[in-house]
C-alpha cells in the first residue's frame, strides 16, 4: 500500500505494469531486454480515494489519464527493470499527490497610494522631457 495523504492510499495491486525495450542506456543490452516499465493505475476503480478526490485526480492528471480514467506513467531511466518498475510507481505517487494538493486562494491587495503618486509623477516628468524636445515655432510668434 502506497500511502498519499491520511485518508487516500494507492493499493499496489491496483497498478498494472507493462514492459518494453527500452531507448535509454544499457549498450547491447538494449536490444534484447524490456527494461522500459510502464505503470497503468484505474483511477475509477480505486477503493483508497473518494469520490471528489477521484474527480480531481482526473481533472489534474487529464494529459495522463485515458477516457476510462487509468492513468499511465512510463521510466526509462534505469538500467534495470526492477529500478524502473521502483522510478514509475514513485513517479505515479508524486503526481496523485500533487494532484491532491489545494492551493491557498490568492487574496486581493490594493495598490499602495505612494506607488500610484510614483507612477503619476513619472509620468508627467516624462511628457515634460517629451515637450522640452519638440522644435519650438518661429513663425507664429514674429510680431509683423
């Protein structure tokens, strides 16, 4: 059993795991061992979540997860099947448990009133710079 939160847990009978060849390091042994592991985990199914927790799994692991709610998470890394089958199964535990992460909602702030004043205060500064440059007219000022 692979415990997520107090209340949630992934039971490891529940993860089904698939093997092929491998792309990742290994030489020759590359070319004739399935060290590639790929863990598929029915979320619909699972009994160690509930009902709104299955919900927003799905939700947050939508790229991940199948039409019928199993999610897939493939390793690679390793030079061994078993260490891959470890990588995976941790891999898939880190995302259920981001999943089930909240966040605090963000609390809207005020801009400071000083801020406002800087940036007012730059502002005419800079349309002052802007008139300082401009050609002055001549000709509408001659007396004749």
């Amino acid at each position: 059993m692979i415990v997520i939160k107090d209340n949630a847990f992934i039971d490891e009978d529940a993860i089904v795991f698939k093997s092929s060849r491998s792309s990742g390091p290994g030489g020759q042994n590359v070319n004739k061992v399935n060290t590639r592991v790929t863990a598929f985990f029915d979320v619909v199914n699972s009994t160690g979540f509930s009902q709104p927790q299955k919900r927003r799994i799905l939700r947050k692991l939508a790229t991940r997860a199948s039409k019928e709610g199993v999610i897939r998470v493939a390793s690679q890394k390793h030079r061994t099947q078993r260490a891959n089958r470890n990588a995976a199964v941790e891999r898939l535990a880190e995302l259920v448990r981001g999943a089930l992460e909240t966040k605090r909602p963000r609390r809207k702030t005020k801009t400071p009133a000083r801020a406002k004043e800087r940036r007012l205060e730059e502002k005419k500064r800079r349309g002052l710079l802007k008139k300082q440059r401009a050609r002055v007219n001549f000709k509408a000022d001659s007396g004749d």
